[in-house]
C-alpha cells in the first residue's frame, strides 16, 4: 500500500484536486436527478499516474467530501486507509486499464436509460441532440455480475471503437466515460435526456433513426466545433 | 396511559433521539417526492422499550417538530396527552407487534409503486438494483380497510419470511419495514425507484425476471458486503 | 364601487387576513407543480361578506403579494382600482354566488388531470386515498368557454350534490372547491396525484373500481376522524 | 467588425439592458425544465439597431452573466471578440432577418416537445390552453443540419402566417418566436407544458381537436384581453 503522504508534491496537489473536481461532481447526478439514495458513482483517473479517485461505498451525496473520497490503484485497490471505495470500483478500474484515452468514470441507474438496459434494448440515435453526443445508437452491454472483472470487460468490450461514450449495461445501468470526469458526467446526464425522450417518442408511434450521413455530419461538427474553445465540451 | 416524565432517564433519552430521528426522516420521503401533502409516515422502535415514535396524523411535512411526534404503545395508543398519531398508527403497531426483528416502518403512497398497487400486481425483479435491496418481486398484500389491524395483518402476513422490506397493499400503497426507520426509509425510495423504472421499461417491451441463482447472489453480496461497516446499509 | 377605506374595521382586518392567506397559498401550487407560468389561481370567500380575493391576472406566481391580489364582490367586479383579477373571475364567482357552503376555489391544468380532462373522462374511484379525498370518481363537466357564466355553470351543475371536491372541465382543466382555499387547494393537490397514479396503473393493464361499500366507509372515515381535530383536514 | 464602444449611449444602454434581460431569462429554461445541460438558448433583438444578443455556446446555465453573453449582428457573426455565440446563432439570425415582427428567439429539446418531433408529428389543438397561447396545432418543420441557413429557413417558412409562435423541427426540438425575449420563453414553456398534456392524454384514448369556432374564440380573447394591460401577456 503505497503511504499517499510520501508522493511527490505535484502528484499530491494532482490528487487533492482530483478529490475536490470528484466530490464536487456528485452534485450534478442529484441536480440531473440521475441518482437515488447512494446509487451512482463518479471517478477520475489522476492525470500522470497510476491512481483513480473514487466515491466511498454507500455514502449519501450530501455526506461526501473531498477526504471521503478514495484513492485508489488501478486495480481498485486503495492506496490507503480510510473509506471502503465504491462497490462498482472493480468495473471502473477495468476501464482505466484497458482504455488508456478514458480520464472518468461515471455509473448511474438513472430511470429511462436503465427501463432500456432493462429490456436490453440500445437506443436508437433518433434525433439530432443525441448524434451530436454520442455519433450513434447508445448500444447495450452484457449480463454481468458485480465482484470481478465481468461488468469492465462488458463496458470495454461495448465502447472499444464505438463513438458513443455511454453503455447500457444489461438489465442493470449506464456506464459512461470521457476525457474526464466532467466528460462522462456529461454523457450520463444527456444519456438519460436522450433515454427519456426516445423513450416518449416511441410511444405514439415509430420513430427513424437519423440517416447516417446526418448522423455523422453531426458528430463531426459537435466534437469538434461546438463550445468555447475547439475540443472542448464545456 | 404512562407518563413520559417519569420515564427512567435512558429511556427518555433514547425517546427523544428516536423523535429526532423520526421528524428528520420525513425530509427523505418529500426530498425523494414520494409523498403528496400529508400521505405518509415514518415510525420507529424505541431500542429496548415498548414504544414506538410516530408522525402527528394530518400535520405537513414542514410543520413537523421533534415535539410534535407521537409516542405510542404497542397497541398503538398515546401514552400521553398531545397530538393524535398518524391513521396508519394500528397497522404500523400491528407489525412491531408480530415482527420483533423490526425497528421502523415506513408508508407512502408513492406514485409509481401505488399504480403496481392499483392493479395488484408484484413488482418482478428485473433489474440488479432490485436484486441488491429486495432480494426477490416485491410482492402484493391483500386489500384492507383501515381502521383495525387488517393493514397490519395483511403486511405481516406478506413479510413473513419474505425477503423484501417492501410490500404493496392492494389500491392503496406501500409499507416497508427495516432494522430501524432509515432502513425503511431507504426500503420505500428504492421501492418506488424501481417500481418507475420496471413500469416504463415494460411500456416498449417484455421485461425478464434475473435468474434466481443471479437474484440470489446480487442479494447476499449487496446484504452483507456493501456499505462502510458490514451489516451497514449507509 | 365600494371603497375598501370605508369598510368597518372588522371587515377590513378579514379582507386583509384573506389577501395573506390566498397570496401564500399559491406557493403551494408551483410547490407541487400544478402551475406553468400564470395558469392557475386559488380565490377565497372572505368570512361574513360578499367579497371574494382572488389572484390577479397574468402575474407571475413570485410576484404576487397580499396587496396584488384582487377583491371582487360576488358578480366578480372589482371593488376598487388596481389590478385586474383573474381571467376565471366569472367561473370562481359563478360558484360562490351558488354554491354557499364553498368559502374557496381553485383552478389549475395540473398536467395529468388536464389530460383526463382532455379525453373527457372521469377519474375512477380506484385506490384508498381516492376514496378518502373524493368519496367517488372525479367527474367531467361539460366544455365551456370563457368569458360570462358557462364554465361556472358547468362546475356548478357536475359538483352540486356531488361528494368530489374536484371536477375535470372537459378540454379545459380542474376546478376543485372547498370550505376555506386551503382544502380546496388541497383538492387540487390530491387530484393530481390521484390522476396521476390512475393515469400510470392503467398503462399495464385493468383497474378496478373499489367496492362501493369500501368507497363509502374511507369516505366517511376521513371525513370525520382523520387529522387533529374532527372536522379539520390539516 | 463595430467597436460596441463606438455606439451612440443610447445604443449601448440599449445593449448593456438586453445582455441582462437575457443572460436573466435563460434561468426560465432550468426553472421549467426544459434544458439539459446546455442544451438551450435565447436571443433578443436589441430595440431600434440591427444587433442580436445571444447565449455563448456551451456555456453551463449557471455560469452565464450579463457580460458573457455575445452581441451579434443579423447575419449572426459576434461584433466584438469574447465569447463564441451559441451554435445555433445562425437559425436565430435567420428569422430575426426574415422576420422583422420577430423580437425574440428561444431553442429548446425540451423533452415532449422533441418527442413530438422525433416522430414529426404536429401537437393538435385539444386544450383551451393551447388555443390560448398558439390558436393552432403547434407544427411541425423540416429537419434541417445545423451549420447554415437551413434550420432558420425552416422555421420561417413554418412560421410564417402562421399562429402559432412554436415549431417543432423534426427530429430535433422546439424553436419559439415573439415581440421579445420574455414572450418566446413563455412560449417555449407553454409549449412543453401542452406538449406533456396531449401526450399523456393519448395514452388512453383517442384526443378530439377543439372545434375551429371556439380555438379563434379563445386565441382572440386571451391575445386581446388577458393580462395587466391590453396586448401584453404578463
């Protein structure tokens, strides 16, 4: 267990930030509404090393803090005493270690995305916000338990070479992931917006997929036109 | 009727945790929307008394004080002067009566498991969230009117040997039971969760029932592993 | 035109008493989203007189404040200069004018009630706290514009000897009465989340009315023994 | 480009009071819900210049101030460095050319309102509220790629001689239209608020359009004689 006081300077400051960005974004998945009781979970890989934070088991939003945060190893394994990490952080690691571009994490059951996840169904890129986010339909992973590797390899498995950052992982819930945290936050809120309005729309009636040259004119000039600054997202 | 004040001083401390306790948790049931104006009520077990602590019947949510929850035997009745206790009072006393291991009850009419409750129909257990906390369908008790112990019977009846915390009495709404009034608490916002989720995924399609060998394991994983301190649910 | 300056200071200090209570019954309306922008209001009648407060028209509800709000006598006339009262003036007057024992009113198009409005179907009388708040379904009126007496008629000839608190005006919205506004607000409150549970429990399948000897017995329980004190409903 | 601090000050005071009004009235679209992350924006044409103030793209609702916000002229392109306008700036540009009534623009994918969209299906006229506010079906345009002139033509060409100050385009949301800023966000919620309604009312049963007679009755009076003052709507 490597002692979190003995690091570098630059990596300490690297890991207290990470904590404080990680806390802090738990309160878009209550303000999204993506979340009940303790049910979803946000990491951050912590940019030059090899450590993830993580959300403490079991822990209600409103009780988090940057020093209840975890620290762990990307095996999911804590680098010091403290909180036990989030139940799902076995997933998470899997995915920092087999997708090197991922910076976060985020898991959620937030209500229409898993109503899909449910049935098993991916999510049709139907209108123009969601082939602006995701490039795609918003595809379905495997059955996998939680306690191993089963739920990491499923979320790798899906995403690897798939533009769309977000994973409906069967009859269970939503991974997604981005550069950073703040990305995958973003992907599960618009997830779920995407989710819920697919969702309605099919109600009354079929509804197309985008033809996939507008998909893809979409996606390009998203990711890389839209916002402040180019490539950004924010 | 007993007089609170000459109660031994342990228990008149343990009396006014459990009044703090009970008038805090009722901000979970509006936080988690699952009450309508005056709709539900929390209970607990006063630990190591006779007694139970409960909502003030017809008083709303935000007018509640620590002083205005009714202490009540087991029967149900006030055991001093001040406000009525909730309607739900002889049902909540039946289940302490007949369910020792019981240290809370929770009831609402909240909306998504009261329309499962509408039309009589369990809940399956068809996604891994549910597995974690009800271990099983969340199941349907009888129709009863109010006003005797038949609500209270009817739950025990359900309860009894069941898994789940969480039981829908037929066109009425949901009770829940835990350890204590947090555990039901968290037992009635997980309920409704799922019971939403498992409604709209039905709306597009079949839904499957997890296999019992994976229900079986989510729940004694979730059960017993979960959490900061084993056995704990928070 | 009276001149609200020369009524006896009794009459005065109700007048004033009920531009507080309406005012800040409002906020009960965006609290529990019966409103979008401007579209609903709650009058009273003042105890002893012929006046009726009512909110005024097209404010806003964060703008509103005891003295913006509008006194009208029973025709639904202004009594002095200032705002103009509610565009459903007529209808709220209609029914004080013929309804004595009604002391407030309310008017929303609280979303799911507006939708069984919208298809002009009566609510069935399917879970307890349906039973308990209306003592039957809550009936349609007929379609009615705007502008003179039609939509208070409609209210008037669909609640008159009726139990329910709550009409659905046909294509229009809800209408719900009371002795006092706060019951009537509560009126409308229930009936949302009344027609919204029935709304939900119908989309996988049949409900059934409740027997009604069920019906008439948490009726007539409610009405009389819930709550602090008999005869209350808060 | 024009130097802003070149205008005349009565230009400028014009401006500076426009970049407050509607960096203040995109706290409309959170407070209804009608954005995700963000997903939506607002414009108003600044009285008496050919100039355009409108949200900087990708910036987060709450982070938005007076000063953030880009002043444009009518072909959509910012008059002084800062920000980057929203991506949507050339739609908004396009009907402030073409449509010189126009005051204000709002874009949204509010949820039922896109889902109404994504199938391409107008929203009839089934509630009174409806034909108060749109005195019409809310329709529906073409679908149409960002980047260019083609979504601002679509709604012009929608809109025009039309009612209504709502379209849906399809398979991607809602644009609204007014005399100014505050109209069009009133619109735009008004228009998800029926949106919903309807929505929800077809669950159950076939939704009959209000007879033509009584949707010019109503659209007359409400655009006529609701509100504070002759011809305003708040």
């Amino acid at each position: 267990m490597t002692a979190l006081s003995t690091l570098p300077p630059d990596t300490a400051r690297a890991v207290r930030a990470a904590r404080e960005k990680v806390c802090a974004l738990h309160a878009e998945l209550t303000r999204w509404s993506l979340v009940t009781w303790t049910s979803g979970n946000i990491s951050e890989r912590v940019p030059g090393t090899d450590l993830i934070v993580i959300k403490p088991s079991g822990v209600t939003y409103e009780d988090l803090t940057p020093d209840s945060m975890v620290v762990c190893d990307l095996d999911g394994t804590p680098v010091e005493d403290g909180c036990s990490p989030s139940s799902d952080t076995d997933a998470h690691a899997y995915v920092y270690r087999h997708m090197p571009e991922v910076g976060g994490v985020v898991h959620t059951h937030s209500t229409y995305a898993t109503a899909w996840a449910a049935r098993g169904e991916s999510i049709p890129c139907a209108i123009t916000a969601m082939a602006d986010e995701f490039g795609d339909d918003i595809p379905v992973g495997p059955f996998a338990l939680i306690g191993g590797d089963d739920i990491g390899r499923g979320i790798v498995a899906t995403l690897s070479g798939h533009r769309s950052p977000a994973v409906l992982m069967a009859q269970h819930g939503v991974f997604t992931v981005g550069k950073d945290a703040k990305s995958a936050v973003k992907a599960a809120v618009m997830c779920e917006d995407v989710a819920r309005t697919v969702h309605l729309a099919r109600q009354h009636g079929p509804v197309d997929r985008l033809a996939q040259e507008h998909i893809d004119a979409l996606y390009d000039r998203y990711q890389n036109v839209y916002g402040q600054r180019k490539g950004t997202d924010s």
